[in-house]
C-alpha cells in the first residue's frame, strides 16, 4: 500500500484499545474485603517505554523494586497512556477526563511561560488532590507538575497541601535547569537550591514526606512524579555530561547511551525500592496503594518491544506504558489483568478506593478499575480516542481493533493479534474501519478543537526535521517497510 511512512522519529502504523481477556490471580477473601481509607503513593516516571522495566521484558537489566509492586499486587498489560507527551497526559490523570476538555490539555506539551504565562490547569478544577484532599486527605507533590507556571498555577493551588519538585517539562539532573538554562527547584513556591542527583532527592523527600505522615492518622497522598528517565541522558556517574551541557540546551541530541540510560532507570528503581521499605518500616504497606506508571510511551532509548513508535507517535509504543499497581488489603497479589485502560482511569479507581466520588459536574471520561481488580470482575471492552496534532495524528481503540491517521495516510489494525502494527486491514474490514472512523468523530465533536497556537514540539512535523541528524518524513510502498 502507498499510504504507509517511514522514519526515524515520524510514524508508520498503530494500534491502540483493547480486547477484552482475562484476568489472572486468586480471589481476596470476603473477610479481607474491607479495609479502612488506603494511604496512596502514585509514582509516575517521565518517558519510561513500557518494555523498561524487567515484568514487561526488559532483558539486560533488572528493575527488582518496581517489579515488587507487580508481585504484590496487579500488572496491566493492555495500559495506555492518554497523550504521547507529557503535559496533555498529566492533565488526564489529574482531572480523570480526557485532556482535550480544556485548553491546558491543547498544549503538546505546555510552552515555557515566558511565551504562554495564562495557559495553565485552572485552579477551580477539580483535580485527584483536591478530591482526596475534601475527603479528609494530606495531600504532597514530590517531582514533576507542567501545568502552569506562577502566580496563576501551581500544585497549591490545586489540591496539594505541599510541593518539592520543579515546574517545567525537563530538568538537567545535576543543575536542576530548564532547557534555557533557568533553575527550576522548588519548596512550596519558593525557589530553592540543592545539591544532589535529582532522581536521588525526590526520592530522598518521598521517604521524609512517608516518615512524616506515618506518625498521624490521616490518610495521605503522595504524588511521587520522577524525572526519570527523561532527556537530558545522564546517569548519577554522569555529572560531566551535565558541566559539558552548561550554556546549551539539555535537549541534546549528541549524547547518551544505551548504558546512560540503564543507569538512569536503576537509579530510579532503587529510590522505588526505599519508598517500598519505608512503607514497611512503618507498617503502612498493607493498607497503602502503591501505583508506578509513565505519563507517555519512551523515548530515544527507551525498550517499547513487542510496539513499534515512541514519544510523540500515536503508534502503539508511544501510548503504551508500564502500569502496576498494590494494594495488599484489597488487590491479589501476582494478578495480570488484560483489561485495557487508560491513565485517566486512575482518578476514579482511586477516589472509589478511598470512598470518595468525582465532582458530578466533571463526570470522568475513565472509568474505576476496583471491579477488575479487587472483585475478579471480567474485563470490560473500552473505547479509547487520541489527537496529536504533530503530523495530524488520530487514534481510537476499539475492542481490539485500532484506526490510526498521519497525515492523509490511514490504517486499521487489530493491535491484539498485530501488535506492531503491521497489516492494514482498513480495506478488508471496511465495515469495521467505518465504524471506527465515525466514533472518532463523534468523539471529537465532544471536546474542544484544536488550538492553532498551541505549542507543540514537533509542530506538525516541521521543528523536528531541522534536529541533527533527523531522517525526514517520507512515503513507503509497503507497510512491512516501516522501521522501528
């Protein structure tokens, strides 16, 4: 076929929702079934490809303490992120609502507030935090926010009691700068200086926040969002890498490797791994959910195997992404749940959990996954949509089936049996193509349109093609000729 692409960063073919199979792991006994309001540590990693971590196949290093979570509790297989960057994922996970329901959600991701100061998540909104925060929780943000800049936005002022952590989409590890070379650490609202690795600090401050609420009786949310393992590619031995970048972007694209990268994820897993034994040393573990995921696909180096694509792609390996969760008073440990979901799901999963409700003048788009987890309900089958506006791209995941656009090239896969996205099928199975095509559209009509300014960063293909080394959009005859 002629309408397939070729690349090295730019698309070829997806697939995205999924079918509905079945979960696996033993039943909670009735008696276990109660249990008083959860403690809740989310932990999110930045661009983490959902093959990174050794549960899902990462194969030349192991991930121990991430991969604990999975033994104590549920691993999702069939996860998908909202978005395939950053900003427009993290809106759907705090809001439980797909992105595109407000402006801040158009941003692909969230441009430095020296160029959009007013675009931010409005501070009336209400979000996970603030949530838990009316039902009586503490409520702390370790890490990552990119939803607004101050004075109009801040984690403060949407739901979380305290913050430590910094404010844009990337930080050099050692500097704690932006791109453009301003520092960007943070306690509360204030700017603040640290010395440290910074994987190593946020984890630091996870432990201190957990040693902190252990000694109460309130129940607490700790949103841990780490930097890791996102660009700029230096591990904690790296600290040259973060001198030679001083005066540059950290968004370099002459550095890194594979064994950066490894570093980088080790690293990450062992600040995991003393959360867990926190946790423990406190008695919490029992009655506390504990959630590792990634906001989007990965990235240069990141492992998306058995998907193809990455960041910023709507192929599956840049939706695709780790999920696990524990809850040992509720969720049977060792279950493998084939139920496909979103991040947005998260908010309603966790406010059931805490026995709390959304906002009913924001009904969530996602829904509670406590029935497939905790009550051995089988799998429901999802409709799920994207946009990304890079190259016009669309997706919807439908059962197993998957509509994907890039530009005027179009595709059907069923991403269960073709997970790669090989076969087009959109002419064999007209009848399901056209059914997929329409509830896109008609999803589409239900949220906002996109923004013609809306800062994206590879801007419908045209910023990325002028980075070193960049292979430039082209045409394919054959879909089995797309490369990963």
């Amino acid at each position: 076929m002629a309408n397939s692409l070729t690349r090295r960063r730019v698309l070829q073919t997806v697939a995205t929702t999924g079918a509905a199979t079945a979960v696996t792991g033993a039943m909670v006994p009735p008696a276990e079934a109660q249990t008083a309001r959860p403690n809740i540590v989310f932990i999110i990693a930045d661009d983490m490809g959902y093959a990174d971590i050794s549960s899902n196949g990462r194969r030349d290093f192991e991930t121990p303490n991430i991969d604990r979570i999975a033994r104590q509790g549920a691993r999702f297989t069939q996860a998908y992120s909202n978005s395939p960057v950053c900003t427009a994922s993290r809106v759907a996970i705090i809001t439980g609502r797909y992105q595109a329901r407000l402006p801040v959600g158009l941003e692909e991701p969230i441009a430095p507030p020296i160029s959009k100061p007013n675009i931010g998540l409005p501070p009336g909104h209400p979000t996970l935090p603030s949530l838990l925060k009316q039902a009586g929780y503490a409520t702390t943000l370790v890490g990552k926010w990119h939803l607004g800049s101050l004075p109009d936005f801040s984690p403060l002022k949407s739901g979380y009691d305290h913050f430590f952590g910094y404010r844009s989409g990337a930080v050099d590890y050692f500097r704690h700068t932006t791109t453009d070379g301003r520092p960007d650490l943070w306690e509360e609202d204030v700017p603040v200086q640290k010395t440290g690795y910074m994987t190593t600090l946020l984890g630091d401050r996870a432990v201190q926040v957990i040693d902190g609420y252990a000694a109460g009786k309130q129940p607490f949310l700790l949103s841990l969002h780490f930097s890791a393992p996102h660009w700029p590619w230096e591990g904690p031995n790296d600290q040259a890498e973060s001198e030679r970048l001083i005066g540059k972007s950290i968004r370099h694209y002459d550095g890194g490797s594979q064994a950066a990268y490894r570093a980088i994820i080790l690293e990450l897993d062992r600040q995991v791994g003393r959360v867990l034994d926190a946790l423990q040393a406190h008695g919490l573990e029992r009655d506390t959910i504990v959630i590792f995921t990634s906001d989007n696909g990965g990235e240069r180096f990141a492992d998306t195997w058995p998907f193809n694509g990455r960041k910023e792609e709507l192929l599956e390996g840049g939706l695709r992404v780790p999920a696990l969760i524990s809850w040992p008073a509720r969720i049977p440990a060792g279950l493998v749940s084939q139920q496909v979901t979103a991040n947005m799901d998260w908010m309603p999963t966790l406010l059931a959990s805490a026995g709390t409700a959304p906002d009913p003048a924001y009904p969530p788009d996602g829904i509670s996954l406590l029935p497939q987890l905790a009550d051995g309900a089988a799998p429901v089958e999802r409709k799920l949509f994207w946009r990304y506006k890079s190259l016009w791209q669309r997706a919807a995941r439908v059962g197993d089936w998957k509509y994907l656009k890039v530009l005027d090239n179009t595709f059907l896969f069923n991403v269960v049996d073709d997970p790669m996205e090989r076969a087009n099928l959109k002419d064999r199975r007209k009848d399901i193509y056209d059914r997929l095509t329409a509830e896109w559209d008609t999803w589409n009509a239900t949220v906002l349109p996109e923004s013609a300014d809306s800062y994206t960063e590879n801007n419908i293909g045209k910023n990325w093609v002028d980075r070193p080394g960049a292979v430039p959009v082209t045409l394919a005859p054959d879909p089995a000729l797309i490369t990963h």
